[in-house]
C-alpha cells in the first residue's frame, strides 16, 4: 500500500470546501489513515516548499500558505501519489480539465486549494515534516472488500 500527503490549503478552509474535496477522496476509496489542523510558519513554508523558495512566486506562496489554517492528512491505497495528482488536475485551476477538484473549484495558479505529493519520494518527505509516526493509524476499513479485490491491494 502506498502513501501520500494531502494538504487542504487555506483558500480552501476559508472557502468551506474541506469537506466536499475530503468526499471525493473518500469516495474515491483512499484510505485516511492520519489528519490535523495546524497554522503553518514561515519556516515550515520553506521546508516544504524547498525547491520553490528561489522562484519569484515564492514570497506570494509563502504568504498564502501561512495567511489562515491548514488541513493536512495522509492517504494510502494502490498508486495512491498517482490517482490524487490526477484527481487534482493542472497545477493552474485555469488549466485543469472540467471534473477534477482544481477544474471545478479553481481559477487561480497559487490558490488551487490542494496540494499533493509528486512522487513516492515526496510523499515520505513530506509526511515527515507534519506527522510523527504515531499520529499515523494502521487499519483495515471494514468495506475495503468491496473497493478492491484481495490481489489488488
Ligand atoms: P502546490 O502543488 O502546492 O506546489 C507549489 C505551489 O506553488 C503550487 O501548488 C501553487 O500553489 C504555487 N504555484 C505554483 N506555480 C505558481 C505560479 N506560477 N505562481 C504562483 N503560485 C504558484
């Protein structure tokens, strides 16, 4: 099973849209298995977004993530880092195609309301700057039966 961190960014706390994208993911079948609320500091910021700090759209980025709360979370499931960039779309919600989450709540390059690792690598990365390994569950969701057959997972 593979990991991923999702990150609801603060245009998307502000525009109430936590829940309904937090549905699609459900929907979708990913495993939650780790979620918290935080306020982001400038120095978080550029750890995360190390390899954006030198980029002219960095000081902006930097005072959005950090201008309201976050919501961060961790999924797993099959080809997880995949599925969610493709369920996200473009990184411009003015490029996204219509149906994915940025395509039908976005029309911003900086306030795509999500945000989701691009890699494996990424994933493990990332998950290490918001989560202890404690705060992150092991379980078996009752239904996962009827979302995947046995020799998927
Ligand atoms: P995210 O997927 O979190 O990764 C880096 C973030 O920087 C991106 O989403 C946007 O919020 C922001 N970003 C990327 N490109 C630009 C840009 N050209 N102008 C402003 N913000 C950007």
């Amino acid at each position: 099973m593979d990991r991923t961190f999702v990150m609801f960014k603060p245009d998307c706390l502000e525009r109430g849209l936590v829940g309904r994208i937090l549905t699609r993911f459900e929907e979708k079948g990913l495993r939650l298995v780790a979620m918290k609320m935080l306020r982001i500091s400038p120095e978080v910021a550029k750890q995360h977004y190390a390899e954006h700090v030198t980029k002219p759209f960095y000081p902006g980025l930097e005072s959005f993530i950090t201008a309201s709360p976050v919501v961060a979370c961790v999924f797993e499931g099959p080809e997880v880092v995949r599925v969610v960039r493709e369920m996200l779309g473009a990184t411009s919600g003015l490029k996204a195609a219509a149906g994915t989450i940025r395509g039908d709540y976005s029309s911003s390059r900086q306030m795509n309301l999500v945000h989701a690792s691009d890699s494996p690598e990424s994933a493990a990365r990332e998950i290490g700057i918001y989560f202890q390994q404690s705060e992150i569950q092991t379980w078996d969701p009752t239904l996962a039966c009827w979302y995947q057959a046995p020799d998927e997972g």
